[in-house]
C-alpha cells in the first residue's frame, strides 16, 4: 500500500463515536421509557430510515422553514423512477405515512412506540449532532384528550425511569386552541401577525415581560442594535397577550386565570375544556402538579400543532467541559396533531404524542453527574504469562464467564506490565495471574484493579481497607470466582 | 387541504415497517447476543450512519464490485467542502476508520461489539432489503488464531442464545491462507485466475464436483445454453483443488487430510498451523465439531479477507409464505482482515470479527416456528362503559399496570362491540368491564380473551376448559388482579 493515497481516518462533521459510556446512559433510557410504554399498551414499531420525500412532507416540528435540514437522495433512475428518498427527520412523520398506509387493517385508536437515530441535515455545533436519537409514544384516531394526560403521564413516568431525579424535571402543557383563542380575543386576525405573536411569546424565557410587549407591539431594538420588527398590536391588544403569558404555571389555578384572559372565544373555551379533561386524568394517574403544570408560555412550533402541547424541561443544574453552569431546557415534547394522517388520506386524523430528546437526556444527566457511568466495567482479564499455556488461561475465562463474570484472556503480544496496564484501561475489576507455580499448586493469583483505582483517587481510608484488601491474594482455584465477586461487591 | 394533491402513503422500494412481531424476536437475538459478547469483555461501540466515502472505502464483504451498493450523498460545499458521505454498508468498514482514528489511545487489542441498521443500494427482492440489522463483534490488533476462536466461539453460543435449537446450525471456518497455498501448489499464479479458481469454489454447493471440474478447467455449459468460461486449470491442477475441497467438513481430520493436498506450500502450511491453534482453543472452550467445522469449500468474498474465514449456516427446516421449503443458508459470517486499517494508517492491523445477519436470522426463525412470536401480547384492555367514569377507568388500569400488567383504557369513540374486537385484535389476554352494577357492588367483570382464542383455533378440550375457565366472571375488585394473572398463566 506503499504508493496510495491513504484516506484521513474522521467522522463527518456533526456525527458522533459513541462508546460505553454514553451507549450505557442512552441504553438505560431506551429500556426503561419503552418498558413504560409497553405498559401503557403501546406496542413497538420501526419503520425505515428512507421516506420517500413527499410522504416525510416539509413538516419540521421544531422549524417553520419547509424543506430544510433533510439529508436526501435520488433513487435510481433507471428501476426507481428517479424518486427522492430522504433520512426521517424525526419519527412522526414516518408515523403518518404508516397510519395513513395501514389505517384499514390497524387497530384503532392505534397506540405505537419507537426509538431509533434521526437525521437532521443541520449545521452541527456544541452538544448539536446532526444524527440523534429519539424514543416517542404516540395514540392515533383519538380526540380523547384522555389521550394527550396519558402521553404527558408516560413522559413524567418515563423522565423518573430514566434516573431523573425527583423535582428536577417538569412536563409544561399548553394549548394551541388557547393561543388561538388569545389571538381571537386580541383581534389578531392574518397568519403573518399570529406568527409574530407567537414568536415574541416563545422569547418570554430569553427576554422577559418588557422584551415581549415591545415585540408585540412595534418592535425592539437589543443591545447590539438590530431591529426585530414587531407583530404591531395595540397596546390593549399587548397587554391582553402578556396577561395570558402571565397566568403562571399551575393546574386548576391557572386555568382559571387563563378563563379571565380568554374565556368566551369558542377556540380558546373548547382548549380550556380540554385542558380541564387533561387535568382530572392526569390527577387519577397520579400525576400531580410537581410533575406536570400548564404553563401559557409554552408555543413548541409553529405549523404542525393543533391542540394541547407539551414540553418535558430539565431543572437539573450542570455543568460543561469547561465547568460552566448549563441549562440544558428541553429534553422531550410533543402535542396533539390532527393534520398529519389527513395530508394522506383527506380525512382529518386525531393524533397526539411525545419525544423523548434521547440523546440530549443522556447528555444532560452525564453532565449532572447523574448517568449510569458507574455501570460501565471492563471484564476480568486473564494474564498471559506462560504461551504454552493458552488453553488452560481460555478454561479459566470460560470458568468466569460460566459464573456469570464477564472475562477475557489478554489477546495481543505484550509483557506482563502492558497486560496489566490493559486491565487498568479496560476498567478490569481484577487481573487472574497463574504461572508455573500456580499451575503446580493448583492455585491463581488475584490482582484487585478496583482497589488500584480507588486508591488512586485518594476516596478510602487506606489503612482501614487494605486490611480487608489486600490488593493481591494468591487463592485456591474453587476460590477463583468468590474471590473476583468479592472484589466487585465489597460490601460485608 | 381540498385541492392540495396528497402523496402517496408508501415505504421507498425495499424498505419495510417492521411490527410487534418481527421487533420482538429481533430485539431477542440483539439482547441474547450482546450479552455473550459482554462476557467475553467486549465493549459497545456505535459509529454514525454515514461515513466519508473515501473512508468508506471500496470494500464490500460478500460483493467484488468496487464502489457499487451505497447510497451516497454529497454533503454542502458550503459548509463541508462537498464532501461525499455514504450510509455504512456493514459495520466493520466503520469500525476500521474508528480503530485508525483512535488508534493511539485504545487499549490494544481493542475488541468491540455493535449491533445497527446497514443500507446497501442494491436490487431488492423477495427477503432482500436494502435496510437491514447486523450484529457483529471484531478483535482489533490481534494476530493470534485464539482471536479467532473467540470469535468463533462466540459466534457458537451466540446461535444458541438466539434461539436456534442445538445441532440446527453450524460454524463453518476455512482459510484464505489455505486457499492461496492451493494455488501455489496447483500452480495458478495470476489474480484473475486465482479469482475465476475461487469463483468456481464457491459453487460446488449448487453445482457439485462434476460442475466445478468444468469450471477449474475450460468452462461450463449449462441447461440454458449459457457458457461460463471456466479458470483454465490443467486436469491435474483441477484434480487437486477438487481433491482440497473434498478433504470434507470435520475438525483434526480434515486437517490431517488437507495437509496432504496442500501440504509444502509456505502459506499453507501457516494456515494449517492457525486452524490447529484454533482448534485446540475451540476446544478448551467446549465448542465441539457439532458446532464448528473446518470446510475446505467456504470461500466468502473475493477480496478483504486475508486469513481464517468463518460462515454461519441455519440447517433449520422452513418454510415461505407459500408452503415451499427454503433453504436459509448463512446467517452470519466473518474471518480475518489484517489490512483494512491499514487503508489509514499504512500499518498493517490484524483483526477479525464475525457479523449476525441479524434480519436474515429472524426471519429464518420465524419461518422455521422458532422465532419469539409467543411473546407478543396486548394489553389489559379497560372497557369504556360509561363515559362519565374515565377517571375511574383510569385509575383500574394504573393499578394493573402498577401490578406489572401492561393495561390501557380504550381511548376510541365506539360501542362495547366495538371495543371487544380492539382488544381481541390487539391480541389482549383479558377485557375489564366495568358498568353501573359493578360500580356499585365493587366489582368487576373479566372476559377471558385469550380463551376464545384457545376455542376459535380448536387446540382445547372445550369441556374440560370450560369448567376451569369461565370465559367471563365477575369478580371482587381486590380480585382483579389474581385473576387477570391467571389468565396470563393458567397453569394450575
């Protein structure tokens, strides 16, 4: 290969590695919201990484630019028509194509859950991958709002399950037959100026009360002097809007704020009405306002929605790389559909659901210091230290792994210090050692790498533990798996 | 959306939504094969859909078609530089770009399992798809013939653990070093008509020792008129390759016999050598000739692999949708590549691995009655009777799911008919029917789903059955539960 050009070993941009660590925190989720699902009734689902263009449609829920952000390709001209192909950008657009494909046969309501990567052909950045991973439930052909409390209640359920500890995550509610409603009781009337609207309250976060009233109405001017032209409401009309904003987030209270501001627009009484429904199943799931709120704030998209919306946000406190505080926001959200299944079939479709940010939940809890990293081992490795003895080193792995130990016999062609610090690298509980004398004795000696490890860090009382550990043990072979079981559960 | 034109509700060509079913035994196969791989301390990697196409590289395992078979896709030249990207089309091309990449900082070797879709842009047909699910585990940086018993073994138990009953499958191992030293001895020299020898090979299955012998020599006329030009071997050179491949499928004695074909020749002695080695080490592992065989006629890829080669062949009857008998062949593969990191690095790297087809695997399974279908089962479904009381519906099926049992309340518009034939179509083991009478008296009426099943496939003894089983009963709500459980298992 002297005289080739060698390729540079890289991933693309914005695609990620992943090894033990993540894929165990990522795993875990995967296990444990799917469990709950399956315990809801929802049953599995996987449908290809390929749509056929027209059937994914321009809907991004977290964008209102159509036809962005998809990595697509043309089939084969000569045997496929030429048709472009494109990676789902998320799981519910291939959800209803399948609905819509199926709906005859299906059991209806028809619940389905799936995970799997999505693609977004999106400039990556920090913590942003253009390949991630999402797991959502959805309910297709009910209006029940029963529905949506079950999707919010498997996300409260689903959030603690995947080791989100108690209070540190929030599911926020909203209605988009209540925006709706505000819009009608404030006399916005064209889609431009509702959009406006929508987009100056989705900043209520970022810029407070005064930010949006100013964005509500002619415009604002920030700190680096550029203009963001407002959705020029009157000033009533402004301050009906951030009233609505400001209803707080709660349950039965903030609904009956919410009916002050937009009671008596059809729209708005009919998202009131549901949200009420929400409210009691939530309330007989045992969902309670710790867990799920409605808060008016929350807009999530800008097409796509057409009735209650929810958002799952991490309170958690963290930090990055460089020890800077993070707020990592949303980990998940969904909402009620209507139109998706209807852009196939005509007939309009109710549909509601939520998506679990997989892989950003994954990150947020690693950044917490609340993933399952402590689960990730490396396996007992058996030393090389005789080559003639190779088949009696792979009797003792097989040994191990018998009794449920995962084990391996070093592999590569390295001394005895290599092996050894091989075992280190793989996160080894113990290195097994057996030579000549051990061989004659029937005996094999136990090197505690846990207790290196330990010890290194400086976390135990050394005198009072290596007592109890002597870091290196020479023992009986029918102590071999004991003694290594010891070691990876110390406790007495 | 009247006059919006709406798109077809369709999967691309070659693509398929896969259900409950198929999820199951699927998922089955991945978790039973991960957790072998883990005890034998490999550990979890998983690389992103795409790859650069130069990193991608030309290779194909099972195809000797250069560059052909991906779906590529340029990314921006805006950003990226128009950068080609492509799909991965197995997962041991991206595992070398991650081991050339990473090289440095790897504990070596560095063994490594992944599991994930692969896409290959080719023709699909009847069981061929252009998306499917692969297993794999691989040794990097390891030139020992243990390596590949490990993987072998692995391989072994890993067909076990999926579900294939015992002597239903067999590991079969050849060598490329082997095959090369049968080129020397029979004198071929040049690339191509070691290819067209290999070629020839690869067909004795299909076209017996009579076949091969035309195609070692002049060529082959076959019923359709066709002629393949055969490898232009001598009579005694085809003698001998025929003489190599029916050394027969065995463990020490077809290594004795086949030192005697090729015996002499540099590389051949050194593989016959390996296989000894990995012959003693699949022996101290306990994998015996039932389950692992030398079979001098695996050829497996033309170019790639560079030593020992293993193939996975399902001896399972089965049979396909129309009643025919299939033959399901190999479902699984793998050997020796100690060049494939080298594309990168310059260095010559050896490695070895083994690749589940896990898809093919399934449905081989499935075809054959092996697969998990049992396991597929519907929720609890919780009859809405009276509209008023959802709450109380709802909290019936969260206390059986807090009891373990998937439940749901039926969220659609219809009557009680209705709703018994979701749940019977939703393969549920039992409906709850709750109405004003069992409100009132604290009780609850089961029907027993899975019993009209039993009946309607006519596999019981109705009278017996129906004595133990009632069919429906109505029952105290603190009996609910027990008696949901029973029908889940009716053992007494």
């Amino acid at each position: 290969m002297s005289d080739i050009q060698r390729p540079e070993a890289r991933t693309p941009r914005g695609f990620i590695d992943r090894r033990a660590r993540d894929l165990v925190a990522e795993r875990k989720i995967l296990t444990a919201v799917s469990a709950i699902y399956e315990r809801y009734g929802f049953e599995p689902l996987e449908t290809p990484a390929f749509e056929y263009a027209d059937a994914l449609g321009k809907f991004l829920p977290d964008a209102d630019r159509p036809n962005e952000g998809v990595f697509a390709l043309q089939d084969d001209p000569d045997t496929d028509s030429g048709q472009w192909m494109a990676l789902r950008y998320d799981l519910t657009a291939p959800l209803a194509r399948f609905a819509a494909q199926n709906w005859e046969t299906l059991p209806k309501p028809f619940r389905r859950y799936a995970y799997g990567p999505v693609w977004r052909n999106e400039k990556p950045g920090p913590g942003r991958f253009r390949e991630f991973v999402q797991c959502d439930a959805d309910t297709v052909g009910s209006a029940r709002p029963e529905a949506d409390a079950e999707i919010i209640a498997m996300a409260a359920e689903g959030l603690v399950a995947a080791g989100v500890p108690a209070g540190a995550a929030i599911l926020k509610i909203n209605s988009r037959k209540l925006l709706n409603g505000l819009m009608a009781s404030a006399g916005v009337a064209d889609d431009g100026q509702k959009l406006a609207v929508l987009r100056a309250v989705d900043k209520l976060d970022r810029l407070g009360p005064e930010g949006v009233r100013l964005l509500l109405g002619e415009g604002r001017l920030d700190e680096s002097g550029a203009f963001t032209k407002g959705a020029g409401l009157s000033a009533a009309a402004a301050e009906r809007v951030l009233a609505f904003t400001e209803a707080g987030a709660g349950r039965g209270d903030t609904l009956g704020q919410l009916a002050n501001v937009i009671g008596g627009s059809a729209e708005g009484d009919e998202g009131l009405a549901e949200l009420a429904a929400i409210d009691a199943a939530l309330t007989s799931l045992g969902v309670g306002a710790a867990q799920a709120v409605f808060d008016p704030s929350v807009v999530r998209g800008l097409e796509y929605y057409t009735g209650a919306v929810f958002e799952a946000e991490l309170l958690l406190d963290a930090t990055d790389e460089k020890g800077q505080p993070v707020r990592f926001g949303s980990v998940g959200g969904g909402g009620r559909y209507d139109d998706l299944v209807a852009r196939f079939t005509g007939e309009r479709t109710p549909a509601t659901g939520f998506s679990f940010g997989v892989s950003r939940l994954a990150a947020a809890l690693r950044a917490a210091g609340k993933d399952a990293a402590s689960d990730v081992r490396g396996p007992v490795v058996v030393i090389v230290f005789d080559q003639a003895r190779m088949a009696d080193y792979f009797a003792v792995a097989g040994e191990l792994r018998a009794a449920g130990l995962p084990a391996e016999v070093y592999l590569g062609q390295s001394g005895m210090k290599a092996q050894m610090k091989y075992a280190d690298r793989r996160l080894s509980p113990a290195a097994v050692i057996i030579g000549e004398d051990e061989f004659a004795a029937g005996t094999a000696t136990v090197k505690d790498l846990d207790l290196g490890r330990e010890l290194a860090k400086g976390v135990t009382d050394n005198a009072a533990w290596r007592a109890e550990r002597p870091g290196q043990a020479t023992v009986a072979r029918s102590e071999l798996v004991a003694t290594i079981k010891k070691i990876l559960d110390p406790r007495p």
